[in-house]
C-alpha cells in the first residue's frame, strides 16, 4: 500500500509530532506509516481522514502486489 501522508502533512503544514498528538498516537507511528513500515488500522485512518478532510483513499492506495 502506498500513501501521501507525508505530502498532505506538508499542504497542513504539520510535522510528525503534530500529527501524532492530533490522531492520538506516536510520532513513531506516523514516521513508520509513511515509510509503509505500518499499515494504520480503520480507526487510524479515520482519525488521519478527519485531520486532512479528505477520504482515505486520497491518501491511502493499493498496489498491485497487495
């Protein structure tokens, strides 16, 4: 799975940390989603969906080895 984390962070203008304390979890956490070392649960990417006011497969999306 691919996502846009990092850049819809940059259009909001948050860093990791501000993130991580809006949605309720680790600054780790958002580093290691946007590295696609962690696959966010529903609830997480609801939280991420409500921060940037965009569904989540605007910035979560399938590759073709998934």
């Amino acid at each position: 799975m691919k996502n846009t984390l990092k850049v819809q962070r940059a259009i909001l203008d948050l860093t990791q940390d501000d993130l991580a304390k809006a949605i309720g979890v680790s600054r780790q956490t958002i580093n290691s989603i946007e590295k696609n070392r962690y696959v966010p649960s529903t609830v997480l990417s609801l939280k991420l969906s409500k921060v940037f006011k965009i569904p989540v497969n605007e910035f979560f999306t399938l590759e073709e080895t998934d």
